[in-house]
C-alpha cells in the first residue's frame, strides 16, 4: 500500500492500493480490486475479490465506495448512503462525508486525489488519456469546490502512479485531443509533454506524459500545490498492474477521505 506524501491536512487519509498483499490467483495475482458486478469479461474470482475489497476497506477505516469508469468526466456527489454493489457510471467522484472513501480504480490511468486545505471535503479523479483531455479533473476540482466553498487555489493534489512517459506511446489522435500540433517541433524550453518517435516501419508516434499533462491542468485551473507522479505502471510489474503490458490484468486503487 503506497501512502501518498502530500501536505494534506490530519483530517483527510488517501491510500493506494499495489498489486500485493492479496489473495487473487494469475493473472491478477494478488490484490486484484475491480468489483465483479462491472461490465466485461476474463473477470477474476468473485470470492477472492470481495476479500481483497474487505483487506482494503479495513486498511483505509473507510468504506470505499467504487465506480463504473468510462473515461469520460461525470462526477459524483457521495452521500455516505450509497448501497453496495450498485456502481454510478462516473469517472470522479467528491465527498464531504466522514468515513466515505472516494475510490477510483487504474491500471495504467492516472489516478488524482484532491481535498481541500481546510480537510472539508476529498475529491478521486480517474484520468486516462480520454478522460483527461475531456476535463474529468477539472470537473472534479469544481464539484469539490462548489461542495466546500473553496477556490481553486485552496485545493491540494496527489497524482498516483500510471503509465509513464517511456512507455505511453501515442498516435496522432491523443495529440491533437489536447490542441497539439503533431508537425509542431518540441519546444526546448518548455515541458515536454508529447515527444516524436519514429517507428522502425517509418511511422511517427509520440510518447506522452500523462502525469505532465495533468499538472499542465491543474495549473490552468489554479491548483498549485500538487505532489506524486514519479511511477510507472508498466516499467514496475512485480508492484503494479499494467494493461498496456499485460492486457488481462487487475485493478488497484486509489482512494480518499475524510476521517472521523
């Protein structure tokens, strides 16, 4: 379990879940947490998931309260009165609710926490390359604020681990998703958030950093203080599930919330 190093204050607890401590066989060995009632198939035992979610739920002293993701940028509001095993189609979800754990599930996305300075409420943001570039962060930080009363200035983030800037090779489709240029030359002075590749075939590809890409807006939204972002999914198999590496894999967690 990574804790996430960030100046969030002692009333707000955030946790992500590693592939380990779990009690999944191949191929989702161990700590597999995606919920058995979401859509698709190749799914993991029911039983070995269910104790996995219990191991995690007691690990946070929160109840974590998970989503049906469709890299899209809906947000939820959590209640603390939401029932099991029933899943809001969402990608985001906000809480100012003690002991509600807002939850997303990754396996290469980019997983973004936020809470507000103060601790009055938590936010979880699952950011893949689509979800991203349609404002799924955005709309999380403005439900957060609009749910507290906070400016955007007074909220804090933690990026989690995802597919790095290595291994996220792109087409021209997710360049242009973010208003890039794909003739457009580098820029030597500035972050480089999509870098050229030519494929040995002659194709030109682009290796994306999602993590800069999300600071990138972040920033424009006006949240300044933001930490994490140094792992990659897919360079460390033996603590993190990978999709792009794997394909038939788990799903870990990010969670947060607010504490008793």
């Amino acid at each position: 379990m990574l804790r996430p190093s960030w100046p969030a204050p002692a009333g707000v607890g955030a946790a992500f879940s590693t592939r380990r401590g779990g009690v999944s066989a191949a191929p989702y060995d161990s700590f597999n947490l995606r919920p058995p009632g979401l859509r698709g198939d190749a799914l993991d035992a029911p039983e070995a998931v269910f104790e996995n979610q219990r191991r995690f739920a007691a690990a946070l002293g929160a109840r974590p309260v998970y989503l049906d993701q469709v890299h899209g940028a809906e947000v939820v509001r959590l209640r603390g009165d939401e029932p099991e095993h029933v899943f809001a189609r969402a990608d985001a979800s906000v809480s100012t609710a003690v002991g509600v754990a807002c939850t997303v599930l990754v396996a290469d996305c980019l997983p973004v926490l936020l809470c507000t300075a103060d601790g009055r409420g938590v936010g979880a943001a699952h950011a893949g390359w689509r979800g991203l570039a349609g404002g799924v962060v955005e709309a999380c930080a403005t439900a957060l604020c609009e749910a507290t009363g906070a400016a955007p200035g007074e909220l804090l983030a933690w990026l989690g681990p995802c597919i790095g800037p290595r291994s996220f090779e792109v087409g021209q489709d997710v360049v242009e998703a973010f208003g890039g240029d794909p003739a457009a030359e580098p820029d030597a002075d500035a972050p480089a958030l999509f870098r050229p590749r030519l494929r040995a075939d002659g194709q030109r590809r682009w290796l994306a950093d999602l993590t800069a890409l999300a600071r990138a807006r972040l920033a424009a939204f006006g949240v300044v203080q933001v930490s994490g972002g140094s792992w990659c999914t897919v360079e460390d198999g033996s603590r993190f599930f990978s999709f792009r590496r794997d394909r038939i894999t788990g799903r870990m967690a990010a969670a947060v919330w607010r504490r008793g």
